[in-house]
C-alpha cells in the first residue's frame, strides 16, 4: 500500500498543489482546503493519469477519503 499511497500523495499534489507528506491515510475532504465537488473532479483525473486507470460513477463515489481511494485503486489495478 505504500506506493501506492506515495502515487495517491503524488497525485493531490497535482490536483492541489499541497505538499505529499501533508496527505495521510486519513485524510479526508475536511482537511484539503480545495476538495470539494469539482477539486474532486480534478482529483479524480490526476489519478487517473498517474495510474493509467479510468474510473466510474460509482468509484467516484466511493472515493470519500484517502483510504477509500486506496482502496478503490487497488483494486482497479488488481483488475488489470
């Protein structure tokens, strides 16, 4: 999971220009001031990008914190 989480912390800082080692496990929309519904959008893309991976509605939704998006890009990559 570690990687994967570094890509993760990689890729809010492309979306947020915030420092990786500011993105933990549990991080969630509350503590990054620009995650809202369309920070979300951008979110999702530089994920996307990172990991060569297309998300759908409901991954998107599942996507709640930093530990569901874990989760949710694991699996996707288990997928491949």
């Amino acid at each position: 999971m570690s990687s994967v989480l570094a890509r993760i912390q990689k890729s809010f800082n492309a979306a947020f220009d915030v420092a990786p080692e500011s993105i933990g496990i549990d991080t969630a929309p509350g503590d990054v001031k620009a995650w809202d519904s369309m920070g979300h959008v951008s979110l999702a893309s530089s994920l996307e990008q990172e990991f060569n991976v297309s998300f759908d509605v409901n991954e998107l939704m599942e996507m709640e914190n930093v530990r569901a998006i874990v989760r949710v890009v694991e699996a996707k990559i288990a997928a491949t």
